[in-house]
C-alpha cells in the first residue's frame, strides 16, 4: 500500500472505523456501537429467562443460540453503520439471553456440590483468546465476524444428545417425558433407571415447592426489611463497579502499549486462573472475605495505574500493562466469588428478585464502560 505522497506503508487490517471514516466529528461512534450491545444485554437476560420458563430450556437455548450466530452474520454484511448498530444490539441482546438459558440449563442437571462449576468454569477465556488469534490471521472486520459467529452455531451438534430439562418438564405436568429423560441420563452414566412411582413422587415434591413461592408484586414485599435492603444496595453497586472496571479494562485494551493481539489474548490467559482460584479461595477463606480481599486489592492496582499514568506521564508502558493484566485477574476473581455471595446473602424467595436488580446493574456498568474509556482517552 502506499499513501498519497507515494512512500510505501505497512497493509492495515480494514477496520469499521476504516471503512465508515469513523474518525475526527465521528470518532465518538465505535464506542457508542459497543453500548448498543450492552443495551441489547440488558433486555436479553430478562427475555431469556421468560422464554426458558415459558417454552422450555432446550428451545430457547437453541433458538437465542441461532439468533446470535445469525446476528453475527448480519454484522459481517452491513452495508451501514445504523444497519450495523441494529446487528450489534440484536448479538447483545441474543448473547445474554444464551447465557441466562444456559446456565439455568446446566444448573437443573447439576448436583448442589457441582453447580457452583456452573457460573465460575467456562470458555469464555478460550473465546477471547481464540477472538486474538481470528483477528491477528484475518484482514478485515467482516470476516472476523463471520468467524466469531461460527461457533454459535456449533451448539447444534448436539442437539439430537441434550434431552429437555426433566425439572421443567415435571412442572409442565410432562411425566412421560420426564421419566424418559431420566432413562436416558441413567444409561449414560451407566446407573439404573428411576422408577416411574419415585418420578411420580419427584414431581409432586416439586409442583409443592413450586406452589410456596412467592410471585408478582408479593416478591419485592421481602426487601422492605432494611438489612435485606441494605444488602439489595451494596450488591447491586459491586456488581456495576465489577462489570465497569471489568469492561473499561476490555476496551482500553487497544490503548495499551505493545501488540493489540497479544494484550487481548494475555486478558484470556489470566481469566482462566482467575475462576479457578474463586472457586478454591471462596470455599478456603470464605464469600465475604474471598470477595472483599480482592476488591481491595483490584482497587489498588488500578489506583496504581493511575499514579503511574500521572507520575511517568506514560514513560513506563510495560507496567500499565502489567498493572492492568493484575487487575483484571483480581477483578475476575471476584466475579465468580460475588455470584455465589449474592444467590446466598437474600432468602430464596426474593433471591431471583435480587439478581434481576444486579445483573441490571451490571449491564448498565457494561453501557456506561466504552463512553469513559472514549471520553478519557480520546479513542
């Protein structure tokens, strides 16, 4: 490539900013794409738990899942920048209606002991790891997101395995299916078979405990106790100081000095430590003080970046990167101790109430994270 006074460049990779001259008056628009997405979060976790609850774990998991791949797509083929906003909202809103669907999939097959693996192990390191390597070894943000798109819709081939949640199909009154889906679970793990008497008295442990709970306007009557209270308020402003600096610290990765893909791939690296050890230390040290050391200790080490942003002026890029690198582990780390902390810290009839209000509160950090990195530095 060479540029208008003819000295050759280096090829640049095309980029939506390339592209759509998303530079000087317009600069302000690749982020603002970035909280449309989150703004499709926030309504995809209240959709997808609608959608599990009313048609079934295992079609609304597949069906967000083929919404999501085919968003992708419709990103990879906007001829547009509005039309592209449009895709980014529906891939956000898709994404977290997937992830509510499929951690409440995974959890009614689980055991209490297991179900914590749930929310702290899972492959989202691999994705960002493997979203670096698909960026270093392609030329243009279209075909990147073809390939980001692609694995979405490897969840199909498994679809004639996973059987319907048999927790939900019990109470939906499907007995028959409930049992045969526990026959084939039984033959996997090579057990045998649940008689279908202990089926009929499993279902009608549940249908009794799903007539105890508390429903509609009646749910939000248990936070009128000041401590529940209290608890509902401290919770909801961690989960979206968490998810704040968990994003800032995301889009401010291509501030960074040094190579673009290989900091986004180290953000990877350091997640999949990060959610081992909260499970370990969770159990080892206890929530509260599992979550609150590593808070303190994240607040810190960014309150360390901004000293040595201010005193070095930016003469010493290798430790902000570093001390951005600690951050995220910490931050991470407490992710998944501060899942747990919160589903035990409210009674279990106000416990769904108390997440919706937190994992709201966390989408409006992930909104609010791109415009602050935008407005703080410039890019």
């Amino acid at each position: 490539d060479r540029d208008v006074t003819g000295v050759q460049t280096c090829a640049l990779p095309i980029s939506v900013v390339r592209e759509w001259a998303l530079v000087c008056d317009r600069s302000w628009v690749p982020e603002l794409f970035t909280s449309i997405q989150m703004m499709g979060s926030l309504l995809g976790g209240l959709f997808g738990a609608w959608f599990a609850d009313t048609c079934g774990r295992k079609l609304a998991f597949f069906s967000t899942a083929a919404v999501l791949g085919g968003s992708g797509f419709l990103c990879a083929v906007a001829p547009n920048p509005t039309m592209y906003a449009a895709a980014r909202f529906v891939t956000g809103f898709s994404f977290t209606a997937t992830f509510v669907v499929h951690l409440n999939y995974m959890i009614e097959f689980m055991t209490p002991k297991w179900r914590p693996l749930c929310g702290c192990l899972n492959f989202w390191p691999a994705g960002e790891m493997f979203l670096a390597l698909a960026a270093y070894f392609t030329s243009s943000w279209r075909q990147l997101s073809w390939i980001a798109s692609a694995p979405a819709f490897a969840a199909f081939l498994v679809v004639g395995v996973l059987p319907e949640s048999p927790r939900f199909l019990l109470c939906q009154g499907r007995t028959g299916e409930a049992a045969a889906a526990f026959d084939r679970i039984a033959k996997i793990n090579g057990k045998p078979c649940l008689p279908y008497a202990e089926v009929e008295e499993l279902q009608r442990a549940i249908l009794q405990e799903e007539a105890k709970k508390i429903r509609g306007r009646e749910v939000w009557k248990v936070f009128r106790r000041r401590r529940l209270l209290l608890n509902l308020l401290i919770f909801s402003f961690i989960w979206f100081a968490g998810s704040f600096t968990y994003f800032g610290l995301s889009f401010n990765t291509k501030n960074l000095e040094g190579n673009v893909y290989l900091n986004v791939f180290y953000l990877g690296l350091v997640d999949f430590p990060a959610a081992v050890s909260g499970i370990y230390f969770s159990n080892r040290w206890g929530r509260r003080r599992a979550m609150t050391g590593t808070l303190s200790l994240s607040s810190l080490v960014l309150g360390a970046l901004v000293l040595i942003e201010v005193g070095f002026r930016g003469s010493e890029p290798t430790l902000l990167t570093v001390f951005c690198l600690i951050g995220r582990f910490c931050n991470e780390f407490s992710y998944g101790v501060m899942v747990g902390f919160t589903g035990e810290s409210f009674p279990t009839v106000g416990r769904a109430a108390g997440f919706s209000v937190c994992t709201t509160s966390h989408a409006i950090g992930a909104v609010l994270a791109p415009q602050m990195v935008y407005v703080f530095t410039g890019r």
